[in-house]
C-alpha cells in the first residue's frame, strides 16, 4: 500500500486507495480499529480528535480524560461497535433472520450519519461494507416482495378457484349432504388463504356467498317439495294399511293374495313417508300381510295334507277299479264302474301334481268297460244283421241267375251275373266281418 508521511510518523492510506463497493462487487472485511488505532486517527496537543479519511482528517471529538493512546482506543472501540452492528445486520440478513426493511432502515441511518461518527477507524471500508449491507437488504426486500406478490397471486387464484367450485355446486349439484359438507370445507379452506388485497378479497367473498346462499335456496326448496311429497306419501300409505288391515281376515285366498301384491306395487309407487314414520308405516302394512299370508299358509297345509289323504283313498279305489274283468261279465262290470265313480266324487280333491295321474288311471279302466259294451252292441245289432242277410240273399240270387244263363247257353249273361254275385259277396263278408268284431 502506498502511504504518506504525517508529522507524527502515522502512515496515512492515500484517497485513492480506499475501497469503494460497487454494484456485484463485494466490499472487504473492514478490519478492527481497536488494534492499532493510530492509523485511522490522532489527538493533537490541545486533546482533539480527528480521524483520517479519504477526503482528509476529520474532527470527531476532543479527548482530555486520559493519554492519547487512550483517546485513541476509546474512539476505537466506539468505531468497532459500529463494525460489529454492520455485520450483526449483515449476518441476520444472510440467515433469513432479520428484518429486510429493519436492516435496510438500520443500514441507511449508519451510512448517512458516518460522515459526523465521533469513531477512529477505516471509515470508508466501514462505507462500503454498509452499502453492500443496504444492497443485501434491498435485494432482499425485493425479493421478499416479488415472494409476496407471488403469494397473493396465488392466494386470489386458489380464492377464485374456490368461489367458481361454490358456483358449480349452487346451480349443478342435487347430491345435497355431499354438496353443503363440500362448501362448509371451502369456507375452512377460504379462512385460511390470506395475503389478498381486501378489495379483491371482498370482490370474491361477495361471488361465494352469493353462491352459497344460492345453493341454500335451491337445496331448501328442494326439502320443502320433499316434506309435501312425503306427507302425501304418508296419506297414501295409511290408506293402503287400511285396505290392507281390512282384508287380513279374508279367506279369499286367491282374489285377496292378488290385491296384496298389487298393494305392495302401490305402496312402492307412493314413495318415502317422512323418516320418522315411514318404518312404523311400513311395520303396520307388513303385519297386515303376515297375518293374512300366515293364515292362507295354514289353510293350504291343512288342506294340502287332506288332499294326500284323499289321493291315497283314490289309489286304494283304482286298485279294485283295475281289477274289473268286462270281458268276463260286462253287467257285472258295468255295476262296479258306477260304485267306483261314486265313491271316486265322494272323496274330493287330491293335489294338483297328482291330478292327471290319478284321473288317466280311471279313465283307462272307463274306457276298457266302454270298450266292451261296444263290442257286445255291434255283435247284437239287428240293423247290422239284416244288412248281412240281404247280402247273402243277393248273392244267392245273382249266383242263380249266373247258371241259369251258362244253361241257356247265354256265356255273356252268365259272366256278367257272377261278377255282380262276387261285389255282393265282398259286401255280404264285410257286413259279417263288422257284426263278428262286435
């Protein structure tokens, strides 16, 4: 370093050499004063204090308390006070700790009031150390609010994304519970954004809550035309129970059955009661349709099990039915049919599945018996047998005329006479045939 001579023997830094901070260039350390003092300042004969810089010697103080060294030291000490402020400041900005706006006010206040400092030490690397701390502070506090900008910016964004979402839910959704849980957790969301100027904040809370009463209507309308639908459905279901209860004790079991599955599609149709009377409803209804069910289900086994009784009588009575001989004795035959007839109507009814079965097993034995009787009348049938007499006689007839003719020597006549007698014979056999199959 280049350096001057002062009076005193004090090395004295020439102007040129003191450093300036410029803009990206980082300023030095600025060294401690309290060292060697003697650099940066002296007190003259008289106790005043000056200090060097680089536009010369400044006159910081007056010292008579002590020695020069002291003077010196204590206007020193005061110097790397200051030094230790700076970098106090300097060190909270760097860690985030600090204030950007505190320490840019703290920096400015220093840098402007060093020129009358009562402090000995290098005043200009003390300068530039605080216009980097101001630069570091004024960075910072852009930065913090470009941060700050940025964050409202999202704050209005998420706002107005919530406050649409609200919109949406006011004129489209009909899934209500869904739907009001849904904007009370955008209301908890809503709280929680901050950083949004209060007129655009007022802009879009106006927009969610317009939306939100909205909603409110729409949904309080729609209950309201669910408590009158509801209230019909009520009216309609009591009348149903009273239908229902008035029919439990019919025994009507066909007719009655089939009204009670038309009231169960009735009651469906009517819709929901309100909650708290549509199960007791619902309880009444049913009970009425139990009873009744309950009791055809008894009658039905009741009667089931005497028609099984009765299905078993019919079977003892097709096994002597089944034994009848018309072939043997047809009057005989005939008698016992009637007897089996009877007592078959007297017994009644048997189950359905057993119907066909039980009834083509009489019939079949009725149609043997009938058979028979057939039979018997062709076989006595005098129309049949007088129809066969009068064949033979016309074959008897044509059979004469057939010789007669063949005597006389008419061969021409003959032939012709015996073709009729065997036409008439071919009938006279068939009547025969028909009287033997009887």
């Amino acid at each position: 370093m280049a350096e001057q001579n002062t009076p005193n023997g004090i090395d004295v830094p020439t102007p040129h050499q003191v450093p300036h901070t410029q803009a990206g260039v980082s300023a030095p350390a600025v060294p401690s004063a309290e060292p060697h003092p003697e650099r940066w300042g002296r007190i003259d004969d008289e106790g005043t204090v000056y200090v060097r810089t680089a536009d010369g010697e400044r006159v910081v103080g007056v010292w008579q308390a002590g020695s020069p060294d002291e003077g010196l030291t204590h206007f020193a000490r005061r110097f790397d006070d200051l030094r230790t402020e700076v970098e106090l400041l300097e060190t909270r900005l760097s860690s985030g700790a600090g204030d950007p706006k505190q320490a840019l006010t703290s920096a400015s206040g220093m840098r402007d009031g060093l020129s009358e400092a009562a402090v000995v030490g290098d005043i200009e690397a003390l300068r530039a150390r605080i216009e980097q701390v101001i630069g570091h502070a004024e960075r910072a506090m852009a930065e913090v609010k470009q941060e700050r900008e940025q964050a409202r910016a999202a704050a209005v964004t998420r706002k107005q994304q919530l406050a649409e979402e609200a919109e949406t839910i006011a004129n489209e959704s009909t899934q209500w519970k869904v739907a009001g849980d849904r904007l009370r957790a955008i209301l908890d969301e809503w709280k929680t954004v901050k950083g949004v100027d209060r007129k655009t904040d007022d802009e879009l809370w106006k927009r969610f809550s317009k939306a939100r009463e909205a909603f409110n209507r729409r949904r309080g309308s729609h209950f309201a035309d669910l408590d009158k639908q509801r209230a019909v459905a009520k009216r309609r279901k009591e009348e149903l129970i009273a239908e229902a209860e008035s029919m439990a004790d019919s025994t009507d079991w066909g007719p009655t059955a089939g009204r009670y599955k038309d009231l169960m599609a009735e009651w469906k149709a009517a819709g929901r009661a309100p909650k708290d009377t549509d199960e007791a409803l619902w309880q009444r209804f049913r009970a009425a349709q139990d009873d009744f069910f309950a009791r055809r289900s008894a009658a039905f086994s009741e009667r089931d099990a005497e028609f099984a009784e009765n299905a078993a009588r019919k079977e003892e009575l097709l096994a002597e039915a089944e034994k009848i001989d018309a072939a043997a004795n047809l009057d005989a035959a005939k008698s016992q049919l009637r007897k089996v007839q009877e007592q078959w109507d007297e017994i009644g009814k048997v189950p359905r599945e057993r119907i066909r079965e039980l009834d083509g097993r009489l019939k079949a034995v009725q149609d043997r018996v009938r058979s028979a009787e057939d039979s018997k009348w062709r076989r006595t049938d005098p129309e049949a047998q007088a129809r066969a007499a009068q064949f033979r006689e016309r074959v008897e007839q044509f059979e004469a005329q057939a010789s007669k003719a063949r005597a006389a020597g008419d061969e021409r006549r003959a032939k012709k006479a015996e073709e009729q007698a065997a036409q008439w014979r071919e009938w006279l056999l068939a009547a025969e045939a028909a009287v033997a199959d009887r």
